[in-house]
C-alpha cells in the first residue's frame, strides 16, 4: 500500500540544487547531512529515516534522522572510504510509527487515570506480535514474542506501561517496524562522489617548453624532469600542462602578442592543430607522443598526477578546417571566420560553432579527445574557457566521461559573471577558478569566502584558488612584489583544499604589461629565460605550505574555514578544523604588504577545546616559534618584510 | 532544433513553491510577476520572454522579459478578468538574437576605426531577409526587405550602423525573430487562478438554530432570513453555517460539552449523522432540503453567498456505519472506535480510517459528498480540521471538485503546527485560517503578517481572518471587552482582503469558562437565548469598516500591506495601496485596549505622492472627520473608550 499514496509529508529537502537537477558533491570519506521538513496528519508518531546507496547498487544504507523542531529532521552520513566513484543516490523514507503513538496512547491514558486497558493491551500485543511475525528466523523473534506475552499478562495499566517501555523491547520494535504504510522521497537525490584529490591538491603549471629556462631556445618532454623534481620538492601534487599540442603556423602571434611572428618564433600553445596534427597530437617541438608517455610515467612515479589542458581553439592549420569545415562559423563568401571579441581580433584561431547542423558528430568528436587522453593516462583536465561553450554540451561530455573514467577531474577555467560560474559548477565540473585572484582586502576576502563556503555554492562549487595564471598578474603582485606573492601564497594554499600557482609565482616574476594586468615577455609567446632559483625566491615558503597542507587534515578541505574576529582591518584571521577535530590550525594574515601591521585578534577557545581564561602554548607552523598566549585576545605583529603570516596550531 | 538540447541557461524561477510541485495562486485581475537567472555562454544578447495561457489553451501570450542585472530577469503580466478559473501555465522563452548581437558586432567595428565591413554587411542583409521571410504576407515582409536593400547600399560602417538601429527595424526584427534555437522552461509551472471572492470578502458565520435567539428552542432554515438581512445590512458578503446535517443522538452532549444530554438538548452539529441520514441530509429540526434550498436562493437574490462546513466526523448513528463499518477504526473485539485525545474521550464521534483497506471507496464516497452539494449550488465549503486527514487526500479531493465547480472555494480550518498549515494551501485550500486570533501586540501584528505577505507564503496561502470562532473566544476579546473587540474587528477587516466574524462578535459576547479560551454556554451545545441589538454592539463600526473595504480597492487584497513606523510601541500603523495605486489608505490602530495610547507616526509620504515636507488633509473614512497634517511626523491618540482606530485616505 505505500505506493498507493504518500502517507507522510516530505519536502523541502536541504541541501538540493535547483530541485534536485544537479547532484550535489562530495569526496571520498566526506559527510553528507540532509535536512528535510517530515509530518503527518493527525497524532501519530513520525520515524524517518535517510537512506543511500550508489546509483545501480543495492540495498539502501540506512540512518535515523532525528527531529530539531518544527517538524524540521535531520540526518547525516559519510561516503564511505571504498564507495564506488560516480553518483550516490538518497532519499529519505517515512511512516507513522504505530507501536510508538500506541506507547503514548498508554501513557496518557494510564496518566489519566485509568483502571483498566483491555482493548488497549489487545492493540499492542498484537503491534508486538506483527513485528515478531516480521523478525521471521530472526531470533528477535522470540524475544518479541515473550514481549507480547508479557503485555498480555501485565496485571493493571502502570504495569502495561512499564513493560511496554522497556528499552529492549523499544530497541526490538525498532529494528522491526511496520514500513507498509512509509513514504519515500522522490525522485531519489544525487551526490556526485569525487577522489579525495577532487578537494585536496596542490597544482604546479608550467609550459614543458619553459621547462629549462633557456631564453633562446624551449624544452622538451624530455627534458621537463628537473622542474617535475622542483615542483615535487616544493610539496606539489599535480604538474598542470598548459596546451601541448601542435602550433598552428597560419598568422601566429610574436612575442608580446604581436601581430608580427619573426622566424623561430615558438607560438601560442592555445592556436592548436598544425601539419603534425591536432588535438590527439603533440607539438613536435616537446617531442613525441612516447617522449609524453615517458614524462607521464616519471610524473606518476613520483606520486604526482598530470593535469592537461583542453582548449577548444583551433589554428587554421587544424585538420578539423579541411576535414570538417563545417564545424566552423563561415562569412557569407564561404570563409571560415576567425575568432574576434571586436575590435580585437585573433586571426590565428577559428572558434568551433557548437550549433553548426553536424554539431553532433562535433561533441562526439570532443569528447572522443578526451577519452583519447584518458586512456593515454590523464584523469585531470582543466578547461580552457567552458563559458564560451553551451552549458548543456559540457553536462554531456563530463557524464559520458566520469561514466568511463570515474576518477576523471574537470576544472573550470571560466572567469566571468556569477551565475555563469555557477552553472558550469552544478553542470559538471568538479572545480572551478574563482575571483580569488581579484580579492585582496580583508573585506573582500572574507565576504566572497563567506559565499563560497556558507552558501548553497559550497555543495557544488570546488574554488580552485590561483593567485596568478599565464594570462593574469594581478595589480596586487605588480605592486606589493615579494611580499605580496607570500600573502598571496599563504591565502590560497589555506584558504582552500586545492590552490595552484603557475610558474615564475614562486620566484616572485612581477614585470608587467604597462597599464595591464599582463605579463610582460609572457611566456605564452616566447621562450622565456629564467633561473628557477633566482634570489628572492619564496620557494621555501611555498615548501612549508605544502608540508603544512599535507601533515594537517585541517587544510585538507575548504568548508570548515570560520573567520575569527580581528581588531584590525588589514589582519585576517580564521580557523580551520578537520571534521574529526583531531586537527585544528589558526591562521594570521597581513595583507597589507607594504606596512607593519598590529593588533588584537580573538581566538575562538570554546572551539579550539579551551577553558576561556586559560592560558596555552601557540606553536608557529611556519616557522616553529612558540607563543604563550591567554584566552581570546590577543596580540599580533605582521612586518612584511619579515613576516606575513602565523599558522597557529595550539601545543 | 530548439528541441535538441537547450541553447540558454534558465534556472532559478521565483516564485517556484517546492521546485514547481505546486502552483501559486492568483485570483481574476491579479498580475504575476516572474523573476529567472536566463544567460548563456558567449558574448550573444539574450532575449526572454514570460509566456503564459490557461492549461489546455493555445496559443501562449507572450510578454518580454527584461534583464534587471547580474543576469536575472523579471517580467509581469496580469490573469485576464475574462480568464477561465482554474490552471494557467507559464514558462519562459530566451534565446540568443543574432540582430542584437549583430548590431553590437558592428558598432564595436566601426568605433575601432573598420573602414570597411563588407562581409558583415552581408550577414546584417541575411538576418533582415530571414525575418522578411518569417513574416510571410505580413505587410512587415516588404518593409524588412526595403531595410535589407537600405543595408546591402550603406556608403561606409558608419552608414551601415545607422541604418541598422533604425529603430523601426529594430522594432520590426523584434516582431519577427528568428526562434529557431530558442530555449523553453521545463516542466510548464502552474497558476491557480481563482475567483475575486478567493481573496476579497467578509464573512458571517451563524448557527441556523440559533437564527432567531431564542433560549427555549432552535429556529429552522425559513426563520434565518432576519440574521442573514442583518448580516447583509453589516456588509457581509458570505452566509457561513455550521454543520446542517442530521446530528447523532447516541451519546449526545448537553449544555457546556457535558456528557448528560437533558431531553431536548440539541446536540452538537459536528456529530454528524443519524435517523435522517448522513452528509447529504440536513437536520429535520432545521427543516428540509427544499427549506435549505430555498434559503439558498433567498441569500443568493440578495447578492450574497453560502459557505458550508465540511467535517468528517460521523457519530454512532450515522448510516456509514452500519453500511460501511470496513471506513472506521475498530478494536480488537471488532467494535468501533470513539475518538480520542487521551485521557479526552469523544464518545459520539467516530473518526474515519482514511487508510482502511477500502480507501478507494471513501475517497470516492467523500468527493461524491462535496461534489453533491455543489450541484445544489454551495461554492464554499468551510474544512474542518483538514490537518488530521491525509494531506494528499486534500489535494486529490479539491482538484477533483474544482475540476467539474473551478468557482469551488476551499477553507481550511486548520489550527495546528506551522509546515502542516502551509502545507495545506500548497496542495490547494483556498484559504486559510491563522494563528491572527491570537496575535495580540503590535509586535507579534507586524512579526506575523510580514511572514504572511513578504514570504513564500504570499503566493500560495491567503489567510483568511477569524477573530473569534464558535469553538474560541481569545483571552484578549475576554479580557478587553468592547474595545478590545472594536480593535480586533479593525484588524480583522483591514489586515487581509478575507475576513468572518461567528456571531455574536458584534454583540461583543465574551463570556467564557473559566480559565479556558472557550465560550460559556456555547451555541455548539445548546439553544442561545440573544438580542441581535443588545446595548453596546459593534454593529455600525463593522457595517462601515465593510462600506470601507468595499468602496476602497486597497482592501480588497492582502500582499499590499506595508508597515510603516511608528514610535508608540502600542500603536500599529500600516499602508495599502491598490495595484494601480488610485486607492490608498493608511491605518493606524492602537492594540491597547485599556489605556489611552498616543504618539507620532511617520506618513510614507513619498509612497502615497507627496513631498516630503508638503501639508495635506486626511481624511478619516470611519468617522469623516478631516485632520490638517504636515510632512511625515504626525501625532496621534487613540483612546480605546471612544475610538480605536483611524482608516485615513488623503484628501
């Protein structure tokens, strides 16, 4: 009869995004908390359960959720550690619990006075004696039958309330409900379950061709171990690829972005396709698709992972242009239109037109791409632009991918408007570029963390922190020089799980473009001349960061980050707390890299397990020093020049 | 190919109750106003549209939508007064507008300097000759070609951009756009459009016995005329009668709910059932179906209506029980069963086992009940405690009645938990009763019909305003006596567009049982001796505040309340205005029925269209006394013993 009619009100689920159109998301090992509003008509006593499972599998796990006030319930669970990748389903089920609202019938009754409870004793044997009949071999069974003896022969009403309230006999009933007359939620919920390293990681990108620093000349796969050695000595767990495909020839761009290419000049990675091919192939210059798989083996060797690049640009010396013409947008005369955000334009890249009337052997044709690289050993893509792209072209193809590749991560590189941001988020990927880059001042950092971590964002939204990126030196690090890349390098690496940076940031490269938030000589156009240890660099910081990161389950995740009150406007302050509590850092930031910044800031004691006057020891994760501090407030001094940061764990 | 996948994001629709599970409601007349996220990758202008037709209509109406920032749209339209009642279906159309984004393609060209733009020129002329095309044998057609020739001859960018906003064109290429890849909404969201009465009346609910006060004995349904003249003469616009039917005689209770029934004892309507039959009958005291039919008709002629109660109570005597005992809760010696709320023992009322095995033939049973009364011209039924039947039996019920009677208006009397009440107006009460009758203070005033009207809950529950029923009479009205019960009429009658008084209200009637919210001597027990002109009755203040709500169009909804300040905590002060602001009151009330409150109120001058410092006449519509008042600082004083309110309209 339970799917003749609901029998029990189940609504507004909490989190649920968009109705429950998109999944929310979660990594191995992390909980998963749902609240819902849970009722029914009349009296009875409601019981509700959440339950899950991976999508394909049975049976439903199950947990009790538990009421928290105005038929508001509330449920939690954890992806275990070995579920499968790929959807979990949930639902929550709920019935009118007969034997409870029966217990209170006697209660009340017995309470008010009276003498004898025949038939009410004759109901409740019989509630008893349908859960034994339930408990089937069960050996519960013949407890719950000696129970229903029991009720039967109790002597007066107090009696048949003492023996109906006995925690063995509410344990038992428990585990046999009647369920006939439940409800289920539906359509069942998603959660998408990622790899832990879907919310914890640290990337390194760098171009393989700048891989050895040389200004005359690139690098090739072969020779990118050094820098692979150096990013892993820095602690860094992926080595991210911009474009390592072939370049086109076809109007490339010189140094600077010149219009004017001189001989030898190595091009722009993101004109892809040339004679040597396309998207399947690599630049002949880094060397062989073998040289790839070589580094590649080296690269997972050391325990790293390797991020590729997936940029939908095509020089006109793709192959696609002859061999899928129509693909692309064409001018009246029949030409194929290069790509122009007027009055720019990019002469040496066709823009695929994702509504052209072949569209779907073009999304076939993309995805295979990346099924290619998959099988080639890839599992992480970052994602050149999406939000050029239909939203709906990328649900499909991230699907059709993780359906193969389960552990397959997605990033998004999309630095637009809000929602658009968002909606490739809930869409698929699995994390995204954020505004990070842009919010410097307290204010602005602890207003746009609020929205990531507080708001529904943080069910779907993995804020993937660069502090600067081949196209993007922010005013900020033009400015603030070395002192800045540590603020910047401290806020992302602790901010958030995953945080990344692109070569040269650890060396403090701050020359620009004048008036532009550019690089100038970006080594997007050119080969680039570098010692990667010059003096000055922070590589030791970024050395400790990491070390910090991954000794410390606290900065293992995004949203358990609390900001703590501070006196002064240019300190942040905020705590961060695994979800076993076992680990728990405070973190300090000045960011205000030029001056000396002091002042009072409150320790959350309550949360840090302190009595409130108590007096402790603060040990400086950074640097080792130990402070003695007591209760809340209490004073800090930021000199950027020395010091831009405390990480605080208590001793 | 719109139908291939979808072209532009539309998400986040609002209003949207439980993800579009339930409609919103509206009555004839009533705009509805649509906000939704609508973007889409790429730099293309969007265009949205809110379209909208009653469910099984064709074509949709369509109006544009406009972009309000950050990517969000809104747009309005009103339910027609010719609408069918019943369900209209909206859902929002965008696409990308390749004239739009053409237009902006080559202005940006010519502002950087193109000197020429031959093949855009073509691509304009395309566009406009598609639209040419589209419109057929429109006359639009030979315009739209002339423009394209305009376009094709341009002398230069410059002459080709001004061509091309000629605002004639851009209005005829918004008549005929190119929607060949456009997105729509999906699922279709709903609208339950209602008649005006849904939202605007007030109500007088009387016992027919009780017609003619007389203490020895009950008046029949030909002795009601006078009480329904003089209901009318108060302004009211709807007769609401208490149970008709015949009432059970097994275990009737007498006087004052007791448990000894005198000889002569009337009963208590809610048992119903007996020798004379069931729901479909009527009380043979009261006379018979052709005397209610008669009354029927004799309220209908003087432009008024009949709202019924709807209780599913059956006492022993009712003919279900004999003919389907299978529909009630048994023991387990197979008798029937009483209700109960231990240790509290209803001994002549047997509830309904809406899950008994032959639910079906309830439910049917139940439905054919409404479905028979309203064949005999009742279009309100007044449910009595919906919350202790199936919620989703409420939904199936209403859609079935309002089906066949889309005029059928639903109460739901439920007083109980806040998400069951809701829940009730989502799955289709009309209206419904409020926790009003015990919100006291202008505190808990404001608090409450803020939750009312500013929430969700403003597009699908509509309180209905009691602010005594026959089962309470509130502390407030015991304690406050006449003034208190002027107080509580004003708010009943100006807070919401719905309102009902149960006689005797007007008589200020507050005698109640000791220490309990409930009357002394109830009507619901026995015959009720009365002077329906008793010394010190409110008659004349609710038959002006009822003149007042109808000659004033902002009374007649509710969503338009608006509190303003007001520095005395004891004096509420708020504002309505009608959608097309030619009606505009604004009411100050004090809720302090014992002492003289006065103080200074703040006139939202600007919202009723004034200067901020201008002098200007109020007029007070309940005594019509005219008040010199300048700017928006104003002094009032309201002494409960002579006047309790102003309902005030600049003059």
């Amino acid at each position: 009869m339970s799917t003749l009619f609901p029998t029990v009100v189940i609504e507004h689920l909490s989190p649920q995004i968009e109705g429950g159109h998109y999944p929310i998301k979660r990594v191995l090992g992390e909980e998963v908390t749902i609240d819902a509003d849970i009722f029914k008509e009349g009296h009875d006593v409601v019981l509700a359960l959440l339950k899950w499972r991976p999508v394909g599998a049975m049976p439903w796990q199950e947990v009790s959720m538990r009421c928290i006030g105005n038929d508001r319930w509330t449920g939690s669970f954890s992806i275990g550690a070995e579920s499968p990748l790929g959807f979990t389903e949930y639902t929550i089920e709920a019935w009118g619990d007969a034997f409870a609202s029966w217990i209170e019938e006697i209660q009340k009754k017995c309470t008010g006075g009276a003498t004898s409870l025949l038939s009410e004793t004759l109901e409740g044997v019989a509630l008893v004696q349908e859960a034994a009949k339930r408990a089937g071999k069960n050996p519960a069974s013949k407890k719950l039958a000696a129970f229903a003896n029991a009720l039967k022969t109790a002597s007066d009403p107090a009696a048949l309330v003492a023996t109906a309230t006995e925690p063995a006999l509410i344990s038992l009933m428990g585990q046999w409900p009647d369920r006939a007359l439940s409800s289920t939620y539906e359509p069942f919920q998603k959660i998408r379950v990622d790899r832990p390293g879907a919310a914890f990681s640290a990337w390194y990108e760098f171009f393989p061709r700048s891989a050895e620093g040389k200004g005359e000349s690139g690098s090739t796969f072969r020779q990118c171990l050094e820098r692979v050695d150096d990013a892993r000595a820095m602690g860094f767990d992926v080595i991210y690829f911009p474009p390592i495909h072939p370049i086109g020839i076809t109007a490339r761009k010189g140094a600077n972005n010149s219009l004017f290419c001189k001989p030898g000049d190595p091009g722009v990675p993101y004109a892809i396709g040339g004679p040597a091919g396309g998207h399947r192939a690599v630049e002949p210059e880094l060397g062989t698709l073998e040289d790839f798989a070589w580094l590649l083996a080296e690269i997972q060797a050391r325990g790293m992972e390797v991020a590729l690049d997936f940029a939908l640009n095509c020089s006109p010396d793709h192959p696609y242009v002859k061999e899928h013409p129509e693909w692309f947008f064409h001018r009246p005369d029949g030409s194929i239109k290069y790509a122009e955000n007027p009055p720019k334009k990019y002469e040496d890249v066709y823009p695929l037109n994702f509504y052209n009337p072949e569209w779907k052997s073009l999304w076939n044709e993309l995805r295979d791409l990346l099924l290619c690289w998959a099988e080639r050993g890839v599992r992480i893509f970052r994602v050149d632009n999406p939000h050029t792209k239909p939203v709906v072209f990328w649900e499909w193809v991230i699907a059709q991918v993780q359906a193969q590749f389960p552990d397959t991560i997605f990033l998004s590189e999309a630095f637009t408007r809000p929602k658009m941001m968002r909606v490739l988020a809930k869409a698929g990927f699995t994390q995204s570029y954020t505004y990070f880059t842009w919010r410097n001042t307290r204010a602005e950092l602890e207003e746009y963390f609020t929205e990531l971590t507080r708001s529904e964002m943080r069910e779907y939204f993995r804020p993937h922190l660069f502090p600067n990126t081949p196209d993007i030196l922010p005013w900020y690090l033009q400015e603030g020089g070395r002192p800045a890349f540590m603020i910047r390098a401290v806020l992302s690496a602790t901010l958030s799980g995953i945080y990344g940076i692109s070569s040269g940031f650890e060396l403090c490269e701050n020359a620009a473009l004048p008036g532009r938030e550019e690089y100038l000589d970006s080594e997007k156009y050119q080969y680039k001349q570098r010692d990667w240890n010059v003096s000055g660099n922070i590589k030791p910081l970024i050395t400790r960061l990491n070390a910090i990161r991954h000794d410390n389950a606290a900065l293992q995740q995004t949203n358990n980050l609390v900001f703590c009150d501070s006196e002064n406007s240019a300190i942040l302050c905020y705590r961060k707390t695994s979800a076993d509590k076992s680990s728990s850092l405070l973190i300090v930031v000045t960011t205000d890299f030029r001056n000396v910044q002091s002042g009072w800031i409150h320790v959350p004691t309550g949360d840090l397990g302190m009595a409130p006057d108590s007096s402790y020891q603060m040990e400086d994760l950074l640097t080792g020093e130990v402070f003695l501090w007591q209760g809340a407030r209490n004073f800090v001094s930021l000199d950027p020049s020395r010091r831009v940061a405390h990480i605080l764990r208590v001793k």
